[in-house]
C-alpha cells in the first residue's frame, strides 16, 4: 500500500501522520501496535461523511468491541453539551483510560473529541482520522483541542495530542467546492509564510489541488503538515513563533465575527480576505515589496478567488472590522497584532508589528487599493 509518513516529535510525545489513498486498512494494525490494551473504541463520526466509510471501519475494527456515534458537526454543536453528552456515553459503556476513542470527520469534529479524549479520566488514547482538505493540512496537526461558548469561538480546550493521525484523502472525494477552498486558503498560507519552492509548485498545480489529483494532494498535505509541525514544534503552546500561522488570521477572525459566523462567509473565504489585506498592510509598512503582494494576487486570479476580497475594496467595509480586530487574542494591550509579510516564505516575527487603531484607520484608505 502507497502511503507517506510523517513524525510529529513533541517534547512529552510523537505521533504519525500517515497520509495516503485508500489506506484505512491500516488501521488495525497501527491500534495494536500503538495503544495495545485496546478493547472498547468508540468511534465518532460526522454525519456527512459517506456511509461506505462507517461499513469499511466496521470491517476493519470487527475484531474490537466497537460503539458508533453519529455527530452533526457545526459550529453550533461544538459546545460543551456536546462534550458532555460524549463523555456520558463513553461512560455508559464503560470505557476506561487504555480504550480508544476515534474521530471521523473535519476539523469540528476532531477538535471536540480531541477535548472529549482530553478531558476523559484525564485522558483516553485518541486517534483523528480528518475528512476535510482543512483537517488534513491543519486542524489534525498540532494538540489543539476545544468547542466553543457563548463569548466566542474555540475558548474552552486543551493541548492535547494524538497517538495516529490518518489522512486518508479518498474521504475528500466527497467535499464540495467551497470546503476545498477553506484547506486551500490554509495550504497557501503555509507556502507563503514558510517556502517559496511550495509557493511556486502551488501556482503551477493548484488547480489539480481543486480537481482533486491524488499525487498533487497528497504532496500538498505532505508539505503543509510538515510546515505546520515545524511552527508547532517550537511553541507547542502557542507563546510565540507558532503565532505566525496566524497570518491573515486577525482579519480573517474579525471578518467572520463581523458576519456572526453565518454561511454568507466561510473560514477559508475569511482567510483569503486576509491573508490580501495584511499582505497590503506589510507592503504599506515597508515590509515586503510590491512584486510579493503581485505574486499572490495572481495566484488568487489563476484560481477565481479574487472575490473573496471583493467585499473589503470600500473604506467603510475595512474600518467596520476594526471594532472586532481589537478582540483578536494576540493583542495584549490597545494595539492591534499582526503578521506581516516580509518576502514570500518569510514573515516578521510575532509580537513585532502592533498597529494603533488610530493608524490602522489612516491605512484601511489605502488597504482598499486594488492595483495591488
Ligand atoms: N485545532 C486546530 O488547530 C484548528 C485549526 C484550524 C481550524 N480548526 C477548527 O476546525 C473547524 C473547521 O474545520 P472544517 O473546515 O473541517 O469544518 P467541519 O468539521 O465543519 O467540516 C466542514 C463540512 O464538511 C462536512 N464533512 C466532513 N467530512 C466530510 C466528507 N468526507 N464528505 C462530505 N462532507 C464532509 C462537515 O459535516 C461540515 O459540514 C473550525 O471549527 C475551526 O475552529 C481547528
């Protein structure tokens, strides 16, 4: 079977991320070897995902006493009832700390049973199996766990990591174009704040990303997994460096809170949004050069992306976000926090460019200029 695999080495653990078509068959094997004393798993999974998938896990897992649960994953449901209600049914079945949890789905639903796992007697072995482009090149990679409430997104939750990850990319066979966008935006994120070679390989084979070629998916998983890790790996906890995966996040965050987290917007749509508006900010702040914010531009028309940021082009659509970019969780006094861009591959370092709101409304004048 044609897979790679990837080390995730952590200070306290190391896992695998194994990426591959059609390679769930590995799933067996990998549980006896990783989490051995395995008797009970429970298996989690989102609703949307294909029915064939929850008929092969059964197949693979018949030698285990399995629990299916279904979950409707949204970012209403990714709460702490929903946590409560999984907690009670592992539970009810009387799972102890050497079972094994597994989810099956995107980023929702890794994120709420990576804090189920967490929180379980203080830690239950947890597999992620994502289903999403975004779950595979993001949400999979890193420890970070947790639901929302009622004062904001992903505030309750817990570094927590897996003893596997699979990325198993026949699940995307399924993920409509609009959720491709949203790991899109993601993996060109990485290439722009970490690798240029990956930048220029995404403006030849993006396209084949959107048609969903086997070989040109699994090299950009591969790559934005491994460019993940390499932040990750230096700030597990998010203190600093891991901050630069942030890029084109503060206004993507202020753009989807603006919009109350409705559908008009998705997270990735969000994000392309902002990784143009604060790649014009870095070029306003003398920080990288006009060739850099061309070059991604381009890469955004190639792909039909520019209207994503078309609804940030008056003064009035970028000064309406400025209330919400002063709630943004990297700020730790009045000034806002930003990324900025340097070259393509190379940011400035965390903590080094907080903007004013009263300059940040002297620039959105200028953020709107389309002629770069
Ligand atoms: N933990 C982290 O480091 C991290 C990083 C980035 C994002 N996130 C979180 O991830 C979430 C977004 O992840 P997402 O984009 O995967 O969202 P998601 O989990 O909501 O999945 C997107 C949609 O696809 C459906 N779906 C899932 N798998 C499918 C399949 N194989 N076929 C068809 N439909 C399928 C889901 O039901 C949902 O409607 C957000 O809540 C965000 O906060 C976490």
């Amino acid at each position: 079977m044609n897979f790679q695999q990837i080390k995730f080495k952590g200070s306290k653990n190391s896992y695998s991320i194994l990426i591959g078509n059609k390679i769930l068959s590995l799933l067996p094997r990998k549980i006896k070897s990783l989490c051995p004393k395995t008797r009970k798993i429970a298996v989690v999974i989102d609703k949307k995902v294909p029915n064939h998938f929850k008929k092969s896990l059964k197949h693979y897992l018949k030698k285990f006493d399995v629990t299916f649960l279904n979950f409707e994953a949204n970012e209403k449901t990714k709460n702490l009832n929903t946590v409560n209600a999984f907690l009670e049914k592992l539970l009810f079945h009387k799972f102890n700390r050497s079972d094994l949890i597994i989810s099956v789905g995107g980023g929702i639903t890794g994120d709420v049973i990576g804090f189920v796992a967490s929180t379980f007697k203080r830690g239950i072995n947890f597999i992620n199996i994502p289903t999403t482009l975004l779950a595979q090149v993001d949400s999979a990679i890193g420890g970070k766990t947790g639901v929302n409430s009622n004062y904001g997104k992903n505030l309750i939750g817990s570094f927590y990591q897996p003893r596997l990850v699979i990325s198993d990319t026949s699940f995307l066979n399924s993920i409509p174009k609009r959720e491709m966008i949203c790991g899109y935006a993601e993996i060109l994120k990485h290439a722009i704040i970490k690798d240029k070679k990956f930048f220029i390989w995404l403006k030849k084979n993006s396209k084949k990303i959107f048609s969903k070629n086997l070989k040109n998916l699994n090299y950009a998983i591969k790559k934005s997994c491994l460019i993940k890790i390499f932040f990750v790996n230096r700030d597990v906890n998010e203190k600093n460096l891991r901050m630069i995966l942030n890029f084109g996040h503060t206004f993507a965050h202020a753009i989807e809170i603006k919009n109350k987290y409705s559908k008009k917007i998705s997270h990735g749509e969000a994000v392309l949004s902002g990784m143009i508006l604060e790649s014009r900010l870095s070029y306003l702040k003398r920080k990288c050069s006009i060739q850099t914010l061309k070059d991604i531009k381009n890469i955004y028309e190639q792909n039909n992306l520019t209207h994503v940021f078309k609804k940030y082009s008056s003064v009035k659509s970028i000064q309406s976000l400025i209330p919400f970019l002063k709630n943004d969780k990297k700020n730790d006094d009045e000034k806002i926090n930003f990324i900025l861009l340097n070259s393509i591959g190379k940011t400035s370092q965390p903590n080094k460019n907080k903007i004013s709101v009263f300059n940040l409304k002297k620039y959105s004048k200028l953020l709107i200029n389309s002629n770069f």
